[in-house]
C-alpha cells in the first residue's frame, strides 16, 4: 500500500507538472507576447508549439514504453520535460523559446501517454473511475493554481521564471518513483519507423497547415499542407492494420463505446482549448484587469472542475456514463453561451459564475467520459488505449488553439503593442461562439450512448 501511494503520487504529481505548465503559458500569452513584440496570432504558438510536440511524439513514446517498459519510458519523459522546461526559463527571444517548448512536449508526451496505463497497474479494474476521479481533482487544482500562482509571479518575476518553477517539482517526482512504479517489462518489439514519421509529420502538417490561415499564407500552401498530413495520416492509420504488431491498436475505435467517447473527448478539449485561450485576452486587454487578477478570475473554471471530477468518478463506477457525461457537457454548452454574453455586456461577477459552471460541468463529463475510454479496451492494449486517450486531449487542445489563431488573426491582425479594443471584442466573441459550437457537437455525439444505454447500464 505505501509502494501504492508513493507511485500514484509521482504519476499524478507528473500529470500535475504537464498540466500546470499548459495554463500558467496561457495567462502569460498576453505578457510575453508585449515583452517579445509578438502579436497575439503569432504568440499562442508558445501553446500551440508544446501542445503540437506532445501530439507528434505521443503514438511513439507510448510504442516504446510497450516495447522498452512504460515505466522506464516515463521516467526519460520527466527528465527532457525538465530540461526543456530550464531551456524555457533560459529563453530570451521568441525562436528560442518556441524550440524549447517542442523539447517540454516532448517530455510531456511520454509522461502523459504513460501514466494512465501505469495508473491502470496501479490500480484495480474497479476502482478506475475512482482513480481517474482523483486524477482529474489533482490535475484540476493544478490548472486553478496555474492562473494564479501565474499571475502572482509576473506580478514581481520576469516571465521566464514561470517555467523555472518545473525543476524543483520534477526533483521531488523522481524520489517518489524511485523503487515505487511497477516494473513492467516491455516486449522488446521493435519500432516500426515508417509509423512513427508518418504519424508525426501527419500530425504536424495538418497543425501547421491549419495555422497558416493565421500567418495569411497563400491558399495553395495552405492546403497543399493540410493534404499532405492528412495523406501521411491515413498511411499512418491504414498500416497499422497491417502490420503484426502495430505501434497503436486503431481497431479500437471499432468499439462502439470507445468511439463515441473519443469523439466527444475530441471535440470537447478543442472547445475547451479555445475559451480559456481567448478570455485572457479579453480580460486584460479589454476589460483592463492585470495577470494576477485575470488569473484569480479563471481559477473559477479549474476550481469547480476539482470539486465535481472525485464525484463524478465515484457515480461513473456504478451508473450510466452517458448521460451524466451528456448532461456536462450541455452544461459546458450553456457556460460558454453565457461567457458570450459577458463579453457583449462586460460583468466581472457574471464572468465568475460563468466560470464556475464551466468547470463544473466539465468535470461532471471529463470523468465519466476518462473512465469510459480506459474502461473500453482490453487489458493487452492498455498501452494503445492510454495512447489514444492522451492524444485525443492533446490533439483537442491543440486543433482549438489553432482555430483561436486563426480567428484572432482574422479579426484582430493588427493588436501589439497597440491594442484595438474594437477588433479584440469581436475575435474574442467570435472564438467564443466558436467554442460554442464545438460543444454543441460534442453534446450531440455523447447524447448517443445516452439514449443507446438507457439509465440502467453498468460500465464493466
């Protein structure tokens, strides 16, 4: 039991490191990009950038965590994230620090394509929802310190210190995990090396393809990119199909209920991604407030999330998943509907509120929808089902804030130094509906496990 508790604490302390260092950048954008003369379109790339490496590299650590041990894999993970996270705390222009945020989400892929399936070793089968419950607490709570603790910092540190603060935690993550994670031997399976670059340059292009409407690339350019990641990720997804040991099991999403989840994970994290990207920008921008109280304001969101995921969790473990995660995420719909309303009629207290029932409604559907996921595979492919479920949150995150890039470089191309409110107020509401939108989707695809189950299935 103590071996237990030391290795669950160095994995949730890992996804706590990943997830703390993703929203304390966000509410730094705005001041990094005045202090490095970057717009706005160019500077959610500190985002875009880390969320883009973990998406690349996140079938590859987690094919060699199968083949070399996941716990060995993860362990290398902890130490590149620290040393891109030193890299970005020694950072003091723009390329640089970009360079640095790919070597963080590098790290970052392995831990987090990891620790699930080493949660799932952790743990028995049937307290999993209990498991990701806590998960999702701790990982909530780090994302509420994220803003403030952010904030609090840029109120009397340079912006670099953000990332430095990483290096004491990542410490403290090894002696917890030393003598404490399962020894899982891997399978010594080579890597298949024509999966791991068509995978990574799929993922890539179609990102980078997609970003370039926020450059203003030229049209061909565009979807001469996007094509040419969509063609090398259905080289990618169709070889797996064929080859004797595929680096991730795609036959996955064959299973009805893993499909529908991942659909729903999807689109939620990209809706997800785009509203707490875009209301900094508002909040300081706008409506004047500084990082530290623009920090605090957000925490509302991570805050309720904490509070609701242990609950959810404990209900997912007994009830049907789909209409509690269905009923989240209609709540999450009518948050960010009223988050547009507090835009069009600037209220501090009705921005709080809005937020709490934003976080709130995503935890009631980001458990039960996690456990659904890793619930849904097999055991012998823990390893694929941890893999796909990491990159489903990453990939989500990662496609919303280039969507926030490109409707910020469509509405607002000219805001630097110089701010034009006029133009800020219409890209963020137009992100915001944008978010909306996405979240009505996902409410639509979860809505049909919901009325498939009726009220009465119990998840195995």
């Amino acid at each position: 039991m103590s071996r237990r508790r030391r290795a669950y604490a160095a994995l949730i302390l890992g996804t706590i490191l990943t997830a703390l260092d993703s929203s304390i950048a966000n509410i730094a954008l705005p001041t990094i990009g005045r202090e490095l003369h970057v717009a706005p379109a160019q500077i959610v790339w500190v985002a875009s950038a880390y969320l883009l490496a973990i998406t690349m590299s996140l079938f590859v650590v987690s094919s060699l965590g199968q083949s070399r041990g996941p716990t060995r894999v993860w362990g290398m993970g902890v130490a590149l994230f620290t040393f891109g996270s030193l890299l970005c705390a020694l950072s003091q222009a723009f390329p640089v620090l970009i360079a640095a945020r790919v070597v963080q989400g590098c790290g970052a892929a392995a831990i987090m394509s990891l620790s699930p399936a080493l949660v799932r070793d952790v743990y028995p089968r049937s307290l999993l929802g209990h498991a990701f419950g806590l998960n999702a607490m701790y990982t909530s709570i780090a994302a509420a310190m994220g803003p403030t603790l952010g904030g609090l910092m840029l109120a009397i540190l340079p912006w670099q210190w953000l990332f430095a603060i990483n290096v004491p935690l990542a410490f403290l993550i090894v002696l917890l995990a030393r003598d404490a994670l399962p020894n899982v031997v891997g399978t010594g399976a080579r890597i298949d090396p024509i999966s791991a670059v068509t995978s990574a340059i799929g993922f890539s292009a179609i990102i980078y393809g997609l970003d370039g409407f926020a450059r203003r690339d030229p049209l061909p350019l565009v979807l001469t990119e996007i094509v040419v990641g969509a063609a090398m990720f259905g080289w990618f997804a169709r070889r797996q199909f064929t080859l004797a040991v595929p680096m991730i099991s795609l036959d996955l999403f064959r299973l009805p209920r893993f499909s529908v989840a991942a659909q729903a994970s999807f689109s939620g994290w990209s809706a997800w991604s785009i509203g707490v990207i875009a209301l900094p920008f508002f909040l300081q921008l706008e409506l004047g407030l500084s990082p530290l109280q623009s920090g605090l304001l957000m925490t509302s969101w991570p805050i309720a999330n904490a509070i609701v995921a242990p609950i959810t969790g404990h209900w997912s473990d007994r009830y049907a998943v789909g209409w509690i995660a269905t009923g989240g995420l209609a709540g999450f719909t009518l948050s960010l509907l009223v988050f547009c309303y507090a835009v069009m009629h600037p209220s501090v207290g009705l921005l709080f509120v809005a937020g709490l029932t934003a976080g709130g409604s995503w935890g009631i559907f980001q458990t039960p929808n996690n456990r659904e996921l890793m619930g849904a595979g097999p055991p012998e492919k823990s390893g694929s089902t941890a893999a796909i479920f990491a990159s489903l949150r990453v990939a989500g995150q990662t496609f919303g804030a280039s969507l926030a890039a490109i409707v910020f470089a469509s509405f607002a191309p000219s805001i630097g130094a110089h701010v034009a409110p006029a133009a800020l107020h219409v890209a963020v509401l137009a992100a915001l509906s944008l978010a909306s939108a996405l979240s009505v989707l996902a409410t639509f695809v979860s809505a049909q496990r919901a009325f498939r189950d009726g009220f009465h299935y119990h998840p195995a």
